[in-house]
C-alpha cells in the first residue's frame, strides 16, 4: 500500500508542477499578446498548443511515475514518432506552416488588419490581413478575392506593411501605373 501513496504523491506532485507550468505560460502569452496588440482570436490558437504541450508531458511524466519504464515509453514513442514523421516527410509543409505560424505570433511586425505587399518574383500580392491561421494567413485583395498565402511562404518572401495613412496613396500610384501599362501596351498593339 505504501508503494501506491508514494506513487500517487509524485502523480499529484508532477501534475501541479504541470498546471503551475500552464498557467505561467499562459500568463506569459496573454501579457505579450497584450503588449504586441495581437487579436483573442490568434492568442488562443497559441493556447491549444501550450495545452498540447502540457498534456503531453503530463501523460509522459504519469508513464514514467506508474513504472512505465523508459525504454517501454521510448519504444512506443519511437513508433509513434516514425509514424508521425512519415506522415510530416510526406507533408513536410504542415509542419513548417504550423511553426511559422507560432512565429508569426511571436515575432513578426505585422498583424490583423495590416494592408501588405507579399513580394514575389513574378507577382507581389498585396491585400489586407484579414486572419492569421494555424497553416497560412488569409488576405483580402483590394479587388475584394479572398486568398489564402501558407506562413511557411510569408516567412521566406518580403513582405511590406503599408502604414494606414499611407494605403490611399499607395493605391492610387498603383491605379496610375497599371493606367500607364495599360496606355503603352495600347500603343504598341496599334
């Protein structure tokens, strides 16, 4: 009986270790998102996977608590893993948009709502945030199409912000242009 009460102490123990970890991390996240001015809705896709996180090595430290031993628990996680990295090699994109994802919450200079210029070799797409997801950003085009670019993409592109003040008159020198395109392109076909 003794063996038990110890093992549900150390059970009880690592568990409140675990929520003490979640809550500070949450806190954490919710203060920066605050402080950076990032939407509710992008804070909490950051918060499922901090809890991802935390049950997972809330059911890993139980295994180990509960005489799962290590070399049992690194057997199924190595075929869990091979399983799971089969899967990713064959659509390595998941997980690299779901990581430039978390560092788009994190790092990047640009937000819901921002007007941007995506620049690419043949065509710069430009349009307003209008979310940004776990896999890719979704943009509205000043024609009013709704596009989604993948965040693997954003993180490897040059992507201008377009301040607020400066939209208007970035989109009138853009009408002015295709209005001179369009003018030369009429003169050589006639």
């Amino acid at each position: 009986m003794e063996y038990y009460e110890y093992q549900i102490l150390k059970s009880v123990i690592a568990i409140a270790v675990l929520l003490l970890l979640r809550w500070s991390l949450l806190k954490t996240t919710k203060r920066f998102a605050q402080k950076i001015e990032r939407l509710e809705q992008r804070t909490n896709l950051i918060i499922k996977h901090i809890n991802f996180g935390v049950v997972f090595l809330t059911l890993v430290s139980l295994f180990l608590i509960w005489g799962v031993g290590i070399g049992d628990l690194g057997l199924v996680m190595s075929s869990v893993f091979a399983v799971i990295g089969v899967g990713f090699f064959a659509q390595w994109s998941i997980l690299s948009n779901i990581t430039s994802g978390v560092i788009i919450f994190f790092i990047f200079p640009y937000k819901i709502g921002d007007f941007i210029i995506i620049h690419d070799k043949e065509n710069n797409f430009e349009g307003t945030i209008e979310d940004i997801k776990t896999f890719h950003v979704m943009i509205r085009s000043i024609t009013g199409d709704l596009m989604t670019y993948p965040n693997s993409l954003m993180l490897q592109k040059g992507v201008t912000v377009v301040k607020p003040e400066e939209i208007d008159a970035y989109l009138h020198k853009q009408e002015e242009l295709q209005k001179e395109e369009h003018d030369a392109n009429k003169d050589h076909t006639d």
